[in-house]
C-alpha cells in the first residue's frame, strides 16, 4: 500500500519538506482490531507542528501523519464484535482514551499522527474498541474532519463549558476548530460570537448561524467590542484557540461565571506566561480550563448530534493523495474557512 511518513522534520520550507511517499505491505489486523481502507483524512494544526518538531519528541522519520480520518472496515481480527465490513468508521485520536473519566497523560502514548501511525494511508489498522460507525447522513467530508474537532469541542463547551439552549459561547478564528463550534453551538440552541480578521470569512459564519462575527483588525479591543454587541452581558463559554498570549482580551470579552476551555495557543504558543492578571479572574469568578482533545464517548455525543441535524463542516480545499504535501502548504497559509481535507 501506499503510504506518506513525516521524514526528517523541520526539513524544507514551513517543515512540510521532509514528507515522503513510501511504499509498504498492506497491515493486517490482530486480535481486537479492525483493518480499515480509508477514504479520506484530515488535516488539523498540530499536523503542522508535528513536521516542524513542536509537537511530539523522538518521533520516527517512519511516522504517518494525520490524527483525523475516515474509512471503510475491510476485515476483522479475532474477537471483534459490532462491526463488520463495508462500515465507514472514524476514531478519537487519542487511542485509549474511551469515556469521560479514563484521562491520563498516558494517552499521549497512542497518539494517532503522533505517537502511533495516522490517517495519511491507503490502509490503516484501529483498535476495535476505539472505532466509532459513522452515521449515513454523516458526508465522508465531514467524517473526515470530525474526531480531533469533536472530541475536543464537545469536551470545551458541553462537558466542561455546559453550553446549553440560551447560551453564549465564544470562538475565535474562523478554522475547523471554530466552525465546528459554531455548528454544534446552533444545533444545542445557543447563540454564537466569532472573531476573524476577515470580513469575508465573518459573512460566512453569519451565513452559517452565527449571531456576532468581530473584526479583530477593526477592534483589537474584541473583548468590548463583544461587550457591546451583547449589551453588556459577554460569553458564557469561551473555547479558546488563542491562548495565554491573548487571554487577558479573552477574560475581556467574558460574562460573570464564564468557563473558558483552552485548547490551542494561535496567539502565541503553549509556553506563553497569562497575560491576564488574578483579579480580571477573579472579579468575574471565571473557570479555566485546559482541554487535552477528548475520550470517544465525547466524540460519539458529538457525531450523534451532527447526524441527527444533517451538519457538514465546511471544507474549502480538497487534494488528491499524491498532493499531500501542498494540503499542508494550504493549511500553513491561512486562507481557509473550516476544513482542509485530503481524499484518497
């Protein structure tokens, strides 16, 4: 089968120049496990972080990358019950990590992209136990995108944030992240506010239901800016994409009793010092909270909510598998709204 591996990392431009095609025997699936033909994988930031050394250490040149992917079970290892062949399946990235109260940080051990073999060939092999059927109103396209996404919102905004009909969440940016916070925030019955530097790609989350969309670059003063489009009353829910580096415009943009789920460092990186002060925090009794993905049994509540309302992410780019390397070129640039997706 063929397959891409991350090769030297931080090699050529953007990290993205170590990546190579290789060619290997087509895996076979042991005792609990099921071998999958995949149809389609996405792409995610940390895939970029991985390449450029930022993301996991000592990693093999060997590697395959992508944490997010679907496909088709091809055959079945001993014991496997609840699946069988020809259903579309996808998989939390973190491998091992299966309902809501099993965190460790030794699910880093079975990272899918990471610490484990990813999504980015022709044949991958998954634990029985982690693989999730995927619905059919669910398109291949979105499937594709769900597992880091999904698990990971759901994890910020309903497991901890509470989300609920009436309230006001907030996401920054206009990536998979917030889009699909954005779709699974509407779905519930909440309102949404959404911060980009591109008017074009606000009119698109307007479109998409958004109820406040920011222009950071017109008001880098956003937190006020949402303050007064609210009367006042801020987010409730924050699943915060920028970080400590921004955090003090985040609290900013806050209601009393907010709960911000922090999940990504666009702003800066996940080494930054807070930059908001004690009080901020403490004068609007907010709770932060640090979001390390999330299990499958979070994945699977917010797979089931995207089937039952018929969603799709939005996905901007799609490239062909020997066109692997430009995929991540395109996400490194920026200029996408929601997903970049590779099919094969």
């Amino acid at each position: 089968m063929k397959a891409w591996e991350i090769g030297s990392r931080n090699a050529g431009e953007r990290g993205i120049g170590g990546l190579r095609q290789t060619e290997r025997p087509e895996p076979v699936a042991g005792p609990g496990e099921v071998l999958v033909r995949v149809i389609a994988a996405g792409l995610n930031y940390r895939d970029l972080m991985v390449l450029r050394g930022q993301y996991g250490s000592d990693l093999p040149q060997s590697r395959i990358p992508l944490s997010d992917g679907v496909g088709k079970v091809i055959a079945a290892g001993e014991g496997v019950t609840g699946l069988a062949s020809g259903d579309r399946v996808i998989a939390p990235h973190f491998l091992s990590w299966l309902d809501d109260t099993a965190y460790s940080p030794a699910v880093f051990a079975q990272d899918m992209g990471v610490t484990a073999d990813g999504w980015l060939a022709e044949c991958i092999v998954l634990p029985a136990a982690a693989a999730l059927k995927v619905p059919a109103s669910v398109p291949d396209t979105t499937a594709a995108s769900l597992a880091v996404v999904g698990a990971t919102v759901w994890h910020a905004m309903v497991a901890f944030g509470g989300a609920r009909e009436g309230s006001l969440v907030l996401a920054q940016g206009t990536g998979g992240v917030s889009i699909f916070a954005l779709l699974l925030a509407k779905a519930l019955g909440a309102r949404f506010a959404i911060t980009s530097s591109s008017d074009a790609k606000l009119d698109r989350a307007l479109a998409l239901g958004a109820d406040y969309a920011i222009n950071y670059r017109d008001r880098p003063d956003w937190g006020a800016a949402l303050l007064e489009a609210t009367g006042g009353r801020g987010a409730d829910v924050v699943v915060d994409t920028l970080g400590f580096a921004a955090l003090g415009e985040t609290i900013a943009a806050c209601a009393p009793n907010a709960r911000i789920g922090t999940l990504g460092a666009l702003a800066g990186s996940p080494q930054d010092v807070a930059s908001a002060s004690q009080g901020a925090l403490i004068g609007k009794n907010i709770a932060i909270k640090g979001i390390a993905s999330g299990s499958r049994a979070m994945l699977e509540k917010a797979l089931g909510v995207f089937a039952a309302h018929g969603l799709a992410i939005p996905v901007d780019h799609e490239f062909a598998f020997a066109d692997a390397p430009a995929a991540f070129a395109c996400l490194d640039d920026g200029g996408h709204f929601g997903k970049v997706v590779i099919r094969l």
